[in-house]
C-alpha cells in the first residue's frame, strides 16, 4: 500500500519526502521497525515514541507519522508526515492498512464498569447460536468466529483490533461484539473504528489510580458515546444514576433499558436461584441459567442490543434461555455438598451485586465465606470499601492477595482492613496473605450447604507478583479442595 493511501483520512500539518513510497507494516512500537514501516511516534502513559524516533531512522524505517520534529536529526530518504494528534491518527492508518474492516462488520462496543465480558460474551454466543458468523474482543478470549486467541487485556492496541477485524472479515463473519475499556476511550485505542452500537452497562468506582477523579473516568465513558454516528444506536442502562449523562451529547439513536421504570425494553426478575431465574421481558418470560440482579441487566443489555440489531426478538430470548456462565462471571463449583462461587468481581459495586444475589438466594442456615482481596498498583481508594463490604454481607471473611504486582501484598490488606472500623466488623474476618492458602482455609472452615464467594479474579489463570506471573486458578484450587474434603468425608 502506498503512503497516500495510508493518510487518505488523515488531515497532515507538513509532509517531508514522498508519499508514493510503499508500505508493508505500520507500528507504534520502535522495536519492531525495518525498511517498508510506517512508524508512528505515540505520546504514551510512560514513555513517548518522539523519543525513539532517531532510532528507527538508524533501523531503515521508511516512513513517520509524528507531531514534531528534532532539528538535530537527518531525515534523508525517510518520509515525514506531521499531525496534531499522532494517537488519534494511528487508528485512523491503522483501519486504512487493514482495509477499513470495522465498516465491513456490524460492530458493537460494550462499555461500563462491570458487566462489560458477560455482555460482549453473550451477544457473540447468541449471534453465533442464530448461524450468523461472529467474532469476539474481550478481557477473557478473543474469538475470530471459531478461532480462539489468547487475550492480553480488556481492549486490545488499535493495530491488533484491526488486524483481528480484518481477519473476521476474510472469515465471512457478520457481526463482531468488543469490550470498550476506559482506558482504551482516553488513549484512543478506538480511534477510526466505525460502531452501529455502543451498550453502557453502568458506572462505578473503578480506575482512578488511571483516570485521578470519578468525574474524569464517567468523562471518557461518555467520550465513546458523543463520538457515534447519527446512523448507530446508543443503548444505556437507564437504572444506572449516569446512564442518561452518557448519551446526552451523543448523536446516535438513543434507546434505553433497566429493571425499575417504563423503558424501551423493560424486564422484571420472578423466581431467582442458584441453578438460575425465571425473567419477564418486554412482556414474554423466560428462564436464564445465569442468577442475579446484576446478571438480568446483562441479559437483558443482550436481548435490547440484539433486537436492535434487527434479530427476531423470539429467537433471542430462545438462544439465551439456553445460555451458561462467562468463565468466572458467578462460576459455580459443588462439591461436597458445598457451593464455591468464582467471580471476577474486583469493585465494590460488583462484591455488593454479587453478595447480594447470594444473601438473596440462601437459606437461613446457610452461611457465606468471603475470599477476597485487592490488586497492586491499582486504585486504594477501593481497598478499605471492599472490604466493609465483603464483612458486611458475609458470615466470615477470609482477606487475602489478589494480583500484588509490585506492591507489597501486607501494605494492601493494611489498607483493606482500614474499612473495618468497628470491633464487630473487625471479628468477622482474618487476613491470610497467600491467596491458595486462604482458599484452602475457606473450604476447611465451610459446613455443609455453605457458600464460599472467591472474588476478584475470576478467570484469571494467573498471580502477578513482582512482575513474575505464575499459573494459579481460583477455580481450580477450589475444586481440588472441595473434591479432596468429598474424598475424606
């Protein structure tokens, strides 16, 4: 592809050098450069690529895309193309490089803080159930229709979504569903990416060791929707005390759903277990194998969105019915006449939802354990929040690591134990600071027909201390423990 093909959408301050040039690769990451690259210099959150753009000239690059210049540097036989917003402008190259394939698909974007993978998750399973070809963008899998890939975050770099887009579109798929992070909104990792619909699910607190204030983060959720076309849907959450701020700027077609008042799509909760609840939506009922209220505004998020897009209501709520858990979204084990939970809930919105739906569901002589704890190197503010909470709603409570990272993990449940301010919180809960052995102990201490909620990282299969991940699954640690305690008793 040549230059100018590249920069066909891009409004350029100073052009240097030929744009007649060809292109074989583009890429923010100055390792990866080599004679036919088009290298674009990225302002990052801990390092910016004007930095290494000498570099890449030393490597052979053919072309960069920047916002400023060194006089100090010779730019003979490279191309130089200047932009007010280097960032901004890599989606927009990127979606030229790879074909422009988000306008080839009908894509949704799903954004909020909690709910974002089982709704995503969902709308990909259901589309695909329907015969429609489908692929996935998620914190736990990507899927280009059948083909799995590992994911690495929630929302992937603006090349690696286009890359997967275009290798959806090569696949024949229709329809592709993805998580939009907040953090991928500010960085504009969704930069020239065309939405028939974005879902707001809700907003909690969450991120603000990225965003510094709760108004910031509700800022760059917003952000996605005001950017829609007037020719997409925005569907917001209408329960949510934001939901209506999220799509006040935005262009698109405005549709709301929720659980409390008249919307455009209205669904009530009748009878809810642990196998699963029995829903009204819009008027027809119907059985979901997925428990809670936090669950009924995902199904029901999925049965809005699907209708929007133009899908029989009938068959929705056919194939959803049939539906099972995301990995570690309310992931259950039984064994030994024990229940074991395995939820990704890691703010304290989600702990609340999640031990509300159990608190709601139990019997009187059912008691809750809590295993939990908060990651390093993420926002504090959560720590002692959490932890009130997870006393609170439960009959003990077991503090514990999650994903330290660089963090010291005894600093974290410090600060996690500063929410227990009363005597009678405080007696409720211990604090064993190696998570196995905290699962361990929960399912030693639990009776028969008692709960155990392991929260915070769900389908993780991984610890993050010091840099060094190591294998380590919530659910398989408590499956083996409960199945060892079967096998004595």
């Amino acid at each position: 592809m040549k230059l100018k093909e590249l920069l066909h959408r891009i409004k350029t301050n100073k052009v240097i050098g030929s744009l007649e040039i060809e292109i074989n690769s583009i890429t923010a990451d100055s390792r990866k450069v080599c004679e036919g690259t088009c290298f674009i210099a990225i302002p990052g959150t801990k390092v910016d690529g004007h930095d290494f753009i000498e570099d890449t000239i030393n490597k052979g690059v053919s072309a960069i895309v920047c916002t400023h210049i060194s006089d100090t540097i010779d730019y003979k036989n490279v191309s130089i193309i200047i932009v007010d917003n280097s960032t901004e402008c890599a989606g927009i190259i990127a979606s030229a490089f790879y074909n422009y394939p988000s306008e080839k698909l009908t894509l949704t974007g799903v954004t909020g803080t909690n709910g974002k993978t089982t709704t995503a998750t969902l709308l990909y399973k259901t589309f695909k159930s329907l015969g429609h070809k489908s692929g996935l963008l998620s914190t736990v899998e990507n899927y280009v229709d059948e083909k799995c890939y590992p994911a690495t975050q929630t929302t992937p770099d603006i090349f690696t979504i286009n890359k997967l887009l275009a290798e959806m579109v090569n696949e024949g798929c229709e329809y592709c569903f993805m998580e939009v992070s907040s953090h991928a909104i500010a960085q504009k990792r969704i930069a020239g990416l065309n939405f028939k619909l974005g879902i707001f699910s809700n907003i909690t607190l969450d991120h603000l060791d990225y965003h510094k204030t709760f108004a910031e983060y509700i800022k760059a959720k917003k952000l996605f929707f005001d950017n829609l076309p007037k020719t997409a849907f925005a569907l917001t959450n209408g329960d949510d005390k934001n939901g209506m701020v999220m799509v006040q700027n935005s262009k698109a077609k405005i549709k709301t759903y929720g659980l409390k008042n008249f919307y455009d799509f209205k669904a009530t909760i009748l009878e809810c277990n642990f196998e699963g609840m029995l829903m009204n939506i819009c008027g027809r009922e119907m059985w979901t194998f997925l428990p809670g209220q936090f669950n009924a505004y995902n199904i029901l998020a999925v049965y809005s969105a699907a209708t929007l897009l133009g899908i029989n209501s009938e068959e929705v709520l056919t194939v959803l019915s049939g539906q099972r858990s995301v990995k570690g979204r309310f992931d259950i084990v039984n064994e030994a006449g024990i229940t074991a939970i395995v939820d990704y809930a890691h703010t304290p919105d989600a702990l609340e939802n999640v031990l509300k739906t159990i608190q709601n569901i139990r019997c009187k002589n059912q008691k809750i354990i809590t295993v939990c704890g908060c990651g390093g190197d993420r926002d504090k503010s959560k720590r002692p929040l959490m932890a009130k909470i997870a006393v609170e709603y439960s009959d003990k409570v077991i503090l514990t690591s999650d994903n330290p990272r660089t963090e010291n993990p005894e600093t974290i449940l410090d600060e996690m134990f500063a929410g227990l301010n009363t005597e009678k919180l405080k007696a409720k809960a211990i604090r064993i600071t190696d998570r196995k052995s905290a699962i361990q102990a929960s399912c030693l201490a639990a009776q028969k027909n008692d709960i155990i909620l392991i929260a915070g990282k769900g389908h993780e299969n991984y610890q993050d201390v010091n840099g060094v991940k190591s294998h380590f699954d919530d659910k398989e640690i408590v499956s083996q423990q409960l199945q060892q305690i079967k096998n004595i008793n």
